[in-house]
C-alpha cells in the first residue's frame, strides 16, 4: 500500500500541480521503484488516489517504456542500441552481454539477478557504448568494465563505476 | 448554454461553393452543410476533434500544408479544395498506410457491407497494394461476454475511447501500448466492466468492435429495419430494429434521431430479446378443473371471459370487476383498456402501474402548474446552468436523461447539485454524483427531509426572490415560519448532514440563470411523495426560477409508458386527458365519443381493489402485462386477494406468478409485434411500429380489448391502432404533434397564482413537518432495492443480452461495512429481520454508501419476504423498498 | 578558429566547480535575477531577449523573445513555464551536463523567465532515465528556496516562483512540446492540433511557454551582459550566441564542445574532434540530431548556425553532430535511425504509425539482402506521404534519415538489391521477409 507507506510524500506531490491526475507518472514511478514493477494492485490504489479509473491508469502506464508491468529481475540492464551507440560498437557489448549471462534479449537470468534489455538513445552518445542499471548509467564501456559492472552489483549491489555528474570531456 | 449564444455568420467556399456559417463551425461540418462529404474516420460530431487518421485532410487556401478538416474552424473569406488531385493523392496514401496492418478479413467480419474503411477503399484505392512484408498481428483478446474486441482490424481512430470519456463518462476503454502497438483494451486483461451502452460498438467505423450477440448472425444487406422506440424506461429513446425474417438481430441508433440523439443504454442495446424469450405465450389458455391449464382458440377464450365478466356484472354490478394494467403498453392499448373498463364493463376501478409512484409526480405538477408534463425539456437540461437531481439514480433509472446532464456538466460547464444515495467514487461504471459540484448523500427515505434541508438553507441565507416574496406574501411568510421551526439538529439527526453543506449547495442553486430540478424514484415512490414534488417546487418558486425560461422541474418514469398512462386516464382518480374522474364534463364529453355511459365515481386504486377483493365486493379482475404477486411484498396479501377473487383474466407475454392465479389467460404481443405510439418522461409522443409478426397466436393487447367489446355487446371496433390514437387525438389536443418537436409546458398563470395564494395552505404544515426517520440500530444496515443500469423491472432479466451482463442479484456493500462484518467480493452474508432471514452473495462497492446494503430489485424474489409494504395515504402508493436488516457473514 | 569566451560551460569547465550554489554565487549567480527582481519591468527582459536574438536551442529554433510575446497581456490566472529536460533526439546530451554540472545556471534563466512571463509555477520535465539529473536538480532548487532565490517574496520583490521537478518515464515524443504537455498532465504522450499553441492553451489550458535547458541558461547572462554583447556573438543577425554541440560517432574526442554559432563542422569535428578515431576519411554526419537529414564531406565547411545549415539542405535542430567514417554502410544507419523513429512514434497519426513500420520493414529487407527494384519508389512516396501531413514534427523528422541517404547514397541501397536479385537469380524460391524489432 503507497499511501500508508508514502503519506506525506504523496500529500508533498498532490500539493505541486492544480490537477490530480499530474501525479500519475510520479506515483507509476513510485510504485516501480517500490516493487520493481507495476502491480496490478498498485495501479488500483493509484486510481483511486487520483481519481481516475483503471483503464486510464493503465493507458498511460503502457505508454511509457520505463514503466514495467511484469517483474524483472534484481537490476534492469538497458543497453542503448541506437545509431550513435551502434557505430562505437553498442551491439557487440549486447552479444557480449547476452553470452556472459546466458539469456536473450527481453530474458531474466535465473537466478532472478539481471534482466537484459535493449533501449533507444538514452542521450549519452558521446560517452558510448554504454548502458543503464536501474538508476545508474554505466558509460564508456569495455568488457572488462562491463564485467566488473555485474560482478560487483551481484556482490555488493553498488558499482563505482557508475556515472556521477556528467561531463565529457572532463575539465583538465 | 454554448447552444444559447447566437453565433456571427462567416463567408466560406468550399469546391467552388459558397455559403454562410456561423463562426467556428469545423470545415468538414461546413462542406457536409453544402453537400461535400469529407471522407473520415476519426471525425464525430459528438466528439472533440483528435485529428489522428488524417483522412480528412482539405486544401485552405493560403496555407502551404493540407489541413485536417475536422479540426480546422472557418475563418471569413477561407476558400477550401476536397477534390483538387494533391487531396486525392493524400487520402489515397492514407488508406494505403491504414490497410498496412488490416488483416482484410471482411469475408468474416460482421461490419462488412457498412464499414467506412470499406467504402472508402472502394472509392479511392487502387486494387492492388505495394505492401508485402509482415502485417502487425495481435493475439486475440476476449474482452466480454457481450462486447468482441478484434484489434487487427482497429484504425487506431479512438473515436471509442473518446465517447467512452467524453459522452458516457465511463472511461472504461484504454488504448494500451504505443505506435503501431496501440490496442483498444480495458485494463491489464481484466474483463470489462461498464455501463455496456454499446457506444464503442455503434462508434466504430470499421469492425475492429462488434456486439457478441449477433456475431456472425447476418450479412448487413440483409436486415429489414424498422424505427422505433425502447420499450424499458421513460426516457423513450428511438431506435432500430433490424431483423432477418422473423428473428432479431440487432438493435442501433442513428445520430440526431430521437431524444436520444444516437446514444442508447445497456437496456437498449442489449436488451431487445426480452420480448421473444422462448417461453413467450404462444396461445389463449383456459383453466380446467383439475388446476391445469388447456390451450384453447381464441373464440373460447374470449367467450368465456366475456360470459364471466357479463354474469358477474348481473349478478353483483359492474363495479365487482376491476381492471389493472402495465404502463408498458402503448397509448393506443391503454387508451382502449380503460374505455373497455369504464365504458363496455361499466367499472370506474381502472388503475395501473403508475400507481407506484409516477402518479405523485404528475398530481404535484397538476397541482402547482395546472400542468400534467415537465415545464422544461432535454434541450433545456443540457443549457441549464445548475442542474439539481433528487434520488433519481439517475445513471441506472434513465441514462439517457443522465447523459443529457453529463453533457451539461461536461460540455457546457453547467454546475451539478447531487441529492443521492450513491457516494463520488470512480470506477468504469459512470456515477453522476462524481460530476457534482455538490453532493449530498441521501438515504433512501430521507429525501424529504434533504429537501427541507435546501429550502432552510435558502431562507436563512436570505436567498429567497425579492419579487415572489413581494407577489406571493402569505405564502413566503408561511413557509419561511415552517422551515423556521425545524433546528439544523434535527436535520442533522435525521439525514447526517451538517448545515454548511445544505447552505452552499443552496447558494449554488439560488445563482443559477436556468435552472433544472429533476426527481426521481427516490422522491416518487417514497411516503408523501407528492408532497416531496410540490416542495421542490415550492423551492423553484421561492429562489425565483419558477416560470423562467429553461427552468423547471422534471419528474422521471421508471416505465416506457408511465406518462402516457396517465394522459390516457388509465389511473383511478384521471380520465384520458387526464382529467378528475369526477369532472363531469370530462365524463360527458367522453360519454358522447364513446356512446358509452361513464361511471360518475372516482374508482380504486390497485390496493383498495385488492382490499375489496378480499372484503368480497370485488369478484373479477382484468388484469393486464402486470404482476402484482411478484412486485409487492407478501403482506400486501396479494396472493390472498387474488385467490378470494371469483375470476380473473390475465392478459401476458410471460407465464408469470400472477398469471398462474388466473382463470383465463391471453398472450398478448410484445412491442417489436405492433404499432402503436408511447409518451415518454418529458411529454414526447413517439411512433413505436412493428417489426416482426406477433409470435404464435399472440394479439396485440388493443386487439383483444376490441373483440372482447363486440363479445359484450358494445363494440369499440378499431381496424388499426391509428384509428385508436386518432379518437385519443380528438379528445388530447396535445396528441395533435407526434414526434421529436419539443413544445415544454407552460404553468398555467392562473393554477399557480391560485396555489400560492390558497391551494399551498391545504397541507402545508404536512410537507413542512419533520418526519420521523429509523435511524439504522447499531450492526443494522438499511438494505435497499434499486435500480440496475442493466434492468428494467422484472421484464429485462428475460433478455438473453442483460443477463450475460448481470443474471442474478448480489448484494453490494461499502467496503468499509464489508470489512466490519469480515466478508470480502464472492462471499455470502446472510440479511436478516424480525420478518425472517436470507443468504445473498455480496460484492464491494465504493460508491454504496456506509450503512447501506443495496440489492438489484430485479432479484428481489426471494429478499421480498423481508420487507413491509406501508401505503402512502394520500395517493395509495405502496411503499417498501427499505428495510432495516442485520448482516452476518455465513461461513 | 580565433578564440572566444565561453558563455554557459565556463563555470564547469574550471575542474574545481561543484555546482554548488556557493560556487554558483561566487561567480556571480543570481545577480541577474536580483537585478531583475529589483524593479526591471516584466517587458523590458521579455525585449531584451528579443534584442539579444536567442533562438531556441530545442529543436527548432524559434526566436525565445517572441515567443514569450506570445502570451496574452493582462491575463488574469496562473501562466506556466516548462524546462523541456527530456533530451531525447539522438546524437544530442548537452542538456544532460548544463543540468548535472550548472544546475543553478538553468535555475536562475528559469526564474527570470517565470518573472518575464508573469507564472508562479514552473516544472522541469526530465527525461526519467537522468535520475542522477533529477537528484541534482531536487537538491539545487532546494538550496536555492534556503538563499531566498525561489519560493515566495523572492528578495522582498513579493515575487513567487516554485520550481519542480517532472520525470518522465521513457517516451521521446514527450520532447515534442505539447506532448510534453501532456505528459505532465498525466496522460498519453501524445501531441496536440496547433492551434491552440501553448502560448494561449498551454498547461491545463492555461498561457504556457515551454523552453529548453540550454536556451534557458542562456537567459541570466543577457540579462547581465545585455543582449547587445549576446547579439554581437555567433552569427549575427540571425544565429546569435553560443551553442553546446554535441559531438559522437566515429571521432577521436566525442563531447559537448561550447562554440559560437560561426563555427563550421570543420572546426568542431577535425581541430576540436580530432578527426576519425581510425584515420578513414570522414564519409557522412548528422548536422542536427536524428531528426536533421544527413551531410556529406562537401558541407564539412559549412557554418554551423541555423540558417547555414538549413541553406545545406539539412537543420541544425538539437546541434548534436554524429560522424560517420568511410565504411559505414548508409542503408544500415538509416535502418537504426528508422528503428528508433518507428519505436518511438506515439501511434497517433496514420501516416506516421502506419509508415514507420512499413518503412522499417522495407530497409530490413534491403539490409539483409532481399531488396528489391521497386522498393526505392516505394520507400521515396511513403516519405512523401508522411511529410508534411502529421499533426507534430516527429513525421518530417522520421523521415529525413531515408531521404537523405537515398539522395547521397542511393548507390548502396541499390547495390544491395542488385545483391539480392542475383541471389533471387540463382535460387528460385519466393523469399520470406524477416520482421526483428
Ligand atoms: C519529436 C520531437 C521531439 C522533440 N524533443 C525535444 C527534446 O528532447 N528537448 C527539447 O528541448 N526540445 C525538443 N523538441 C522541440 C520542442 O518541441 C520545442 O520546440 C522546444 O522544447 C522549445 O524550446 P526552445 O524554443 O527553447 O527550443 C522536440 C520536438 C519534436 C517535434
Ligand atoms: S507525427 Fe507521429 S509522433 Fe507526432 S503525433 Fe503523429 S503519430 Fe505521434
Ligand atoms: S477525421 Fe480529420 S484527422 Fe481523422
């Protein structure tokens, strides 16, 4: 149940726009981030906190391709495929990617960890290839990075590798 | 209120044509003025412009691109081209791209033969396409019993998505997914719940959404259809009906046709077969000794029944035999029934389904308006300004007059006050009170008390009309000393609504320019009901809306025919007209049309004919399409009524309870079987005409009243129902214009000032007491039987279409209650009082209010036995459709 | 190239900067927005961006000032200003640094626009996947909300303005402003019939006026420097000032390189790129984003401002540059280009919908050699169809990747089908398309 667990942050963002239904895609966010998806339950309350039916939460859920309605695994690899991606060698990091954890494209490794996903520009073109892991991007990427990346997210769940702040090139 | 404001004339040419149209018409309504059709698919008149298929698009002079028609508004001077070859060009490549991903299946496809995409194609594409890679196929998904869904074939036009929004206020349709991905779904695979008004359906251009009912059923071209009117509520909607040979097909509605404008409801869409459901009677049936009954001709049937009637009337006179008859016949039948009653048997003891409540409603206009029909009309809700409804359920009980209201809350802005037992939650089943500016939550037998509420809350705030005080002194003064002495407490204890409320939705109301009141079944069939009507009109009169243009009060008919009852004097105390039953020169009159002596006394109500049944000095009853056994509680002691009688006809589609009491029983046609006329809610006569032959032997009602005449020796004979509306014409000026021409009643002048001058005084201080209210005893609920959207009395859950809908009644609960008592959606409870107990399934649902249990009347068979009938002394209308009840859960 | 300042990466690009509010003051942030809030008339800041000739740095350049003048005078009610933070046109991540690296540089050119226009509110619509982005942001306008530069009675001006954040949830036609619009609304992605334009029927139908992260960090220097030193850089009279183009693709040092709008692709991708990374001769760019129609090695001295490039045949919409070496194969980066068109499309409009799968499928084919003669007319009239009759930009848009590598490159398209048809002539059997999206 977000409302109980989130009260005060829904007030806070019920607060910042004139309409309810404003708060649609904060509280789809909210509710993936909780679950790791989109329950059916979850798009039940979010109706009936903002008015709305079902139907009309959904057709916007389904619009938007960040917002997952079945679970994934652990952590969401996304790999940009697009052109600017694709010309500094996007697609050999998927096959890479795909052969080192055994599963296609769209495919959950068993052991519920990693989720594969190919995406569109996620707008860091000249930094690729590169590939984004829940929140983090993870940039510039070799196979040994990459390598690292999963190893130590399976370990500790955080990687130093991820982007902070960005810049490119950086200031010397 | 955008329909009042008249519009400044612009100049347009369109292929060469010029005319003149009001500013910020669309160029494609513009050319369609002129006679140039644009072709479309996205386009509807009822709908926003969304401009997705880009089907319409026009060459306007001075702009470099092609624009979309059907967005586009005419400036003055614009010069648009439909037909130049850059047009042409653009709408082929349209249908090109649209037929990318169609699977062409048309040989299989129930739109063939009347899809746009279709024609459209014929008429503009070449015959081969260029296009031979894979086509876009989606995974068949069911999506209701009633309702088929076949998503290949979608243009992605989302005129259903739209109308499911924007008409219906349902939003029960979602398109799912993204670009060519894009589906037409309810939600997340669950199965659709709605209002079912088929829109989605009778929307679609091509047959991406069709009705499960007639699937695969016929080929378009071979339908006969004929127009004609719903036989279910009083909001009188027309429609077609399209049969092959003799069986029916399907049921749609054109737009701009009928009040309804091209929308209909659950009822009318899905529910036609309740007419010719197999176990329609097919021949007259006489009981033998044994109990049984023995099909008969038609000559010995109506022998006996005339023999019976005429020994009877010998032997104890003619008021020993009484007559009770459906309002959902046509004018035609009721017309003929009560002149055969009052006429040919003699009887003054006429009466019909009105009696349950509708009568409170018309004798309160009568009363204080001198008129016996609404002051205002649809039109005049969709322009008002405020709209007020009072326990109308007005969703459920007349759609229709519900969209007219959703379209001026929606569409024109229009402020709506909410008087109703249902609480603001949304779901995909649309719930008027969540479009209410204000809501009060009523509870069935409160309404009065609510309406006491608003009337305080405008003389205390000082809202009351300078010039009707100044007009009507004593009047003013009186009630204002009435609701003075009623305390906010009171009120508060009585119905749990606090001053404030009362105040600001009076205060909404009292700014209103056109202002609306609509009542419904909560008001009329409740105790004093008449007396809940003249109130609200007192309310209109005192805020100074009584009288002024587009303001009014409009009482709601639950049956198609309830006003046309009425007006054909087919209730104890009217004659056609109607007039007072004792209005001599009413009875003159009509004594010297019929040539026929009219009794000189009012007659008997429904009840006191069964009083009289069971003192003895009722022997026979004519009983006609009505049910009596099966729509009061037992201790209106109707079975034992019935069974004290010597002899009773029943006169039916259906082999019902009260027709298994009867001695001799006819089978009647139903509404699809004949011609005939029925006056909806609002006052309109609409044809109703045949579209298949009566089933078996069966006769239209009007038919058998005129051969059982002849049998008795005073012929009424009527080669066809329009020489019966034409004698009905003779004697109701107002029957003069059939159809959609909306003429509102005016008050008459004098009524009115006579009432508030004397009439009102009468019984004032009766309106204006506080009622004594059962407050719920703790753990007791008020269980209540409504109305479904899905139903119309007893008489739609024969239909094959509503009951794939809903097929059985399950008792729906706040959720908040359905936690206390520890059931969840599926379980059972059991509802229990001193008159005895019964095990209902229960369902969640959020817009019953706390302290309520309310059950579909549609179902009540078995919860009957837990209600009391108590009769409303003034016009004998039974009331008893709450009941105080505990509710437990049964393991 | 002769040297020049640089307006809005100058703070970052010294390696100590941190964004910080206190580093943003320290080089004078928010003096601008003081000034203003002291007593500049609303009018004078919305003719003085109109002087400094900013166009707009989202896509397609529309001149900022006159945009703002849009707005109904005297209108009484809420207005709202948009940030379009959803950078979402391929080739293009400037915004993506101005916002993570300055985020008080937006801030203030936001707060000062919302004073211009008269609007209390103002949301950054950002693309869901910047969550580091949105984090930033969060924390700066609560920093600037502590120092009183946002919220109410702004320095005792009794100005209010309130900033939030928007994340999006992954929709790139949610860039194109009305969907944008929508979108924050909660609803589908899905663009608006214009007219109403934004200005009059914006947000919840109110006055609105949506402008990108880069011409909104542009707004505090104006105001500080005056438009008469901003109109004098660049390319003046039409493209003045800086941009932040966007450099990727086949080039030794891809990255945001801040350059006045003078500047030509020779000066950003060989003295600032350094070249192709494998020393092959250069053989395609895109001057613009996706969106914009390929260049060749002929344009390479073309200037990079919007009329140049325009003149070029192509835009300089979003001013991210994507270098091809010789050896990419053209059909094959249309077919990316196109693939991310037809993922993208919000469905709405059947030329757009329907075309971008037809097209997809078509190229597919000829990628994997089973092209065909005809499929060249056929691939130009399904352009042809497309353009020009959409309700939003995204139908030009998908369409210039095709157009444009047909019209330099339609060689390599025939090529291939030259390749399938002896294929076809060898084997006889009827070839199955393949569909792989
Ligand atoms: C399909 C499409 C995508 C767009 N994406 C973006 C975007 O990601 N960011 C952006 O700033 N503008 C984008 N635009 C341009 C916006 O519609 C709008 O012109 C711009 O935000 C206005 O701001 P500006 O005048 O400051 O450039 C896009 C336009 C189209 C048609
Ligand atoms: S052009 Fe494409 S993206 Fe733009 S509105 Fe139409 S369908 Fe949507
Ligand atoms: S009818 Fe105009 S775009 Fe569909």
């Amino acid at each position: 149940m977000l409302l109980e667990k989130y009260k005060d942050h829904i007030d806070d963002l019920l607060s910042r726009y004139p309409i309810k239904r404003s708060v649609l895609l904060p509280l789809l966010n909210l509710a993936q981030k909780e679950e790791g998806y989109v329950s059916q339950s979850a798009m039940k309350e979010i109706a009936r906190i903002l008015d709305l039916t079902p139907p009309q939460v959904f057709e916007t859920a389904t619009f938007y391709t960040m917002l997952s309605l079945k679970p994934i695994g652990k952590f969401h690899i996304q790999v940009c495929r697009s052109l600017m991606c694709a010309l500094v060698r996007a697609d050999n990091l998927i096959e890479w990617l795909q052969k080192h954890l055994g599963i296609a494209v769209g495919q959950t490794t068993s052991d519920k960890f990693f989720t594969l996903s190919v995406v569109e520009c996620l707008g860091s073109c000249g930094t690729g290839p590169m590939m984004q892991i829940n929140d983090e991007y993870y940039e510039r990427l070799t196979e040994e990075t990459v390598g690292q990346i999963l190893e130590d997210l399976k370990r500790t769940g955080d990687c130093a590798l991820k982007s902070g702040p960005y810049m490119v090139p950086e200031p010397r | 209120m955008a329909m009042t404001e008249t519009k400044k004339m612009v100049a347009i040419t369109i292929d060469g044509i010029s005319n003149q149209v009001p500013e910020g018409t669309l160029v494609i309504e513009a050319a369609r003025q002129i006679g140039v059709m644009i072709p479309h698919f996205c386009y509807h008149p009822k709908l926003e412009p969304d401009a997705n298929c880009r089907m319409c698009l026009v060459e306007i002079e001075k702009i470099p691109k092609l624009q979309t028609s059907c967005s586009t508004r005419v400036a003055d001077g614009m010069v648009v081209r439909s037909s130049v070859p850059h047009v042409e060009s653009a709408r082929k490549s349209m249908l090109e791209l649209l037929l990318v991903n169609h699977p062409l299946d048309c040989p299989v496809c129930d739109q063939g033969g009347r899809c746009d995409l279709q024609d459209f194609s014929h008429e503009y594409t070449p015959t081969i396409s260029r296009f031979t890679e894979l086509k876009r196929v989606f995974p068949k998904e069911y999506l209701s019993p009633l309702i088929e869904t076949q998503m290949n074939r979608c243009v992605s036009c989302m005129r259903c998505v739209r109308y499911c929004e924007e008409v219906m206020d349902a939003k029960a349709l979602a398109p799912v997914g993204r670009g060519t991905m894009t589906q037409i779904s309810h939600w997340a695979g669950n199965e659709l719940e709605c209002d079912f008004c088929g829109g989605c359906i009778q929307i679609c251009p091509v047959g991406a959404i069709t009705s499960r009912l007639s699937m695969y059923d016929f080929r378009p071209w071979m339908l006969k259809r004929s127009e004609t009117i719903c036989n279910f509520c009083g909001d009188g909607c027309q429609m077609t009906v399209q049969r092959k040979d003799e069986d029916l097909i399907e049921v749609n509605s054109t737009l701009g046709a009928g009040r309804n404008d091209g929308d209909l409801c659950a009822r009318g869409y899905f529910g036609y077969h309740a007419n010719v459901h197999p176990d329609r009677l097919q021949n007259p049936l006489i009981r033998q000794a044994d109990g049984s009954f023995a099909e008969v001709t038609w000559e010995d049937a109506l022998e006996r029944v005339a023999e019976n009637f005429s020994q009877i009337k010998a032997a104890h006179g003619a008021d020993a035999i009484g007559g009770l008859i459906t309002a959902r016949c046509t004018n035609e039948e009721l017309y003929a029934f009560q002149k055969f009653m009052r006429g040919v048997v003699g009887t003054p003891h006429v009466d019909s389904s009105a009696r349950y409540g509708y009568i409170n409603g018309v004798k309160a206009l009568q009363r204080v308006q001198g008129t016996h029909r609404w002051t205002v009309s649809f039109e005049d809700i969709v322009e008002a300004d405020v709209v007020l409804l009072v326990g109308t359920s007005i969703t459920e009980a007349n759609p229709i007059t519900g969209l007219k209201v959703k379209q001026a809350v929606k569409k024109c802005g229009a402020k709506l006050i909410t008087l109703e037992t249902a609480v603001p939650a949304f779901s995909t089943v649309s719930n008027i009170t969540t479009l209410a500016t204000h809501h009060l939550t009523v509870l069935p037998g409160c309404f009065d008390v609510a309406v006491l509420g608003l009337m305080k809350a405008l003389v205390e705030q000082n809202l009351v009309d300078e010039r009707t005080s100044g007009k009507a002194t004593e009047f003013a003064r009186t009630i204002i000393a009435e609701v003075e002495k009623i305390s906010w407490q009171e009120i508060q204890q009585a119905v749990g609504l606090s001053s404030d409320q009362f105040n600001s939705a009076s205060r909404t109301l009292s700014q209103a320019q056109r202002l609306v009141v609509l009542a419904g079944q909560g008001v009329l069939r409740d105790i004093g009901g008449e007396g809940i009507v003249t109130n609200l009109l007192d309310l209109l009169i005192l805020s100074g809306h009584h009288g002024a243009q587009g303001s009014g009060l409009g009482v709601l008919a639950e049956e198609n025919n309830e006003q046309g009852a009425i007006e054909m004097g087919v209730v104890a105390e009217y004659l056609p007209g109607p007039s007072k039953a004792n209005n001599d020169m009413a009875q003159a009159t009509l004594s010297k049309i019929w040539g026929m002596s009219v009794p000189t006394t009012p007659g008997a109500t429904m009840l006191e004919m069964f009083d009289r049944a069971r003192q003895g000095s009722l022997k026979a009853m004519f009983i006609v399409g009505e049910n009596p056994l099966e729509s009061l509680p037992s201790d209106a002691k109707v079975s034992e009524s019935l069974d004290a009688l010597e002899f009773i006809v029943c006169q039916e589609l259906y082999m019902t309870d009260t027709a298994k009491k009867a001695h001799v029983v006819l089978p009647a046609a139903s509404a699809v079987e004949k011609d005939g006329t029925f006056t909806n809610t609002e006052g309109h006569v609409q044809p109703v005409r045949k579209s298949i032959e009566p089933v078996g032997e069966s006769q239209p009602d009007w038919e058998i009243f005129s051969a059982l005449s002849v049998l008795m020796d005073s012929p009424m004979e009527y080669g066809e129902a329009k020489e019966i509306f034409k004698e009905i014409r003779g004697l109701i000026p107002q029957y003069g214009l059939l159809g959609p021409t909306s003429i509102p009643y005016v008050a008459k002048a004098d009524v009115v000032e006579q009432y508030l001058r004397e009439g009102f005084k009468e019984d004032v201080h009766v309106r204006y007491a506080l009622t004594k209210k059962i407050l719920a005893r703790d753990g007791a609920l008020t269980l209540v039987l409504g109305q479904s959207m899905y139903h119309s009395g007893k008489f739609s859950t024969r239909s094959k279409g509503l009951t794939q809908i809903q097929d059985s009644g399950v008792l729906s609960l706040n959720p908040e209650n359905a936690t206390r008592i520890g059931v969840d959606d599926g379980a059972s409870v059991r509802l229990s009082n001193g008159n005895g107990d019964v095990t209902v399934p229960v369902k969640l649902v959020d817009r019953i209010p706390p302290g309520v249990a309310w059950f579909p009347e549609h179902f009540d068979h078995e919860l009957r036995l837990l209600f009391r009938v108590t009769v409303d002394e003034r016009n004998h209308v039974p009331c008893w459709k709450t009941t105080q009840v505990r509710v437990d859960r049964v393991a | 190239m002769e040297p020049f300042e640089k307006i809005l990466t100058k703070n970052m690009s010294n390696p100590a900067y941190t964004g910080s509010l206190q580093d943003y003051e320290a080089t004078g942030g928010y003096q601008a927005l003081r000034k203003v809030l002291a007593g500049v008339p609303q009018n004078d800041i919305v003719e003085m961006v109109k002087k400094s000739g900013l166009r707009g740095r989202g896509g397609a350049g529309f001149p900022t000032g006159v945009k703002w003048s849009f707005l109904p005078k005297d209108y009484q009610g809420p207005k709202y200003l948009c940030c379009n933070a959803d950078e979402s046109e391929p080739g293009t991540f400037k915004d993506r640094q101005l916002m993570e690296r300055d985020p008080h540089q937006m801030l203030e050119g936001m707060a000062i626009t919302c004073y211009a226009i008269g609007a209390e509110t103002s949301y950054i619509y950002i693309r869901g996947e910047f969550r580091v982005g949105a984090q930033i942001l969060e924390r700066a306008i609560e920093e600037a909300k502590q120092a009183g530069h946002l919220g109410s009675n702004i320095h005792g001006s009794g100005v209010t303005i309130n900033m939030y954040v928007h994340a999006g949830a992954g929709a790139y036609i949610c860039g194109e402003e009305t969907a944008l619009l929508e979108s924050l609304e909660g609803k589908r992605g899905k663009p608006r019939i214009k007219p109403p334009f934004p200005a009059t029927h914006g947000l919840y139908q109110k006055p609105t006026v949506v402008n990108n992260v880069e011409t909104l960090a542009n707004i505090p220097h104006i105001v500080n420097r005056g438009p008469e030193w901003f109109a004098a850089i660049g390319a003046p009279p039409k493209s003045t000032g800086t941009r932040v183009f966007c450099l990727s693709g086949h080039v030794k040092n891809p990255g945001n390189f801040e350059l006045p709008m003078n500047a030509t692709f020779r000066d950003l991708i060989f003295d600032i790129g350094g070249g192709m990374r494998s020393d092959k001769p250069l053989k395609a760019f895109i001057p613009g984003g996706a969106s914009a129609p390929f260049l060749t090695p002929e344009h390479i001295d073309v200037q990079m401002d919007f009329e140049s490039v325009t003149m070029a045949g192509s835009m300089s919409g979003s001013g991210g540059i994507t270098v091809m070496e010789e050896g990419t194969s053209m059909v094959w980066a249309a077919l990316r280009l196109m693939e991310f068109f037809y993922h993208e499309s919000c469905g709405k409009c059947t030329p757009c919908r329907e075309g971008s799968s037809w097209i997809v499928q078509i190229l597919q084919r000829i990628q994997n050699t089973q092209g065909r003669p005809e499929d060249l007319d056929t691939l130009t009239e399904i352009c042809e169809n497309i353009g020009g009759r959409t309700v939003c930009a995204f139908g030009d848009a998908e369409i210039a990747p095709v157009q444009s590598t047909l019209q330099y490159w339609r060689h390599e398209y025939e090529a291939l089908i030259e390749e399938a048809e002896a294929v076809r002539a060898t084997r006889k059997e009827k070839e199955i398309p393949v569909l792989s999206i």
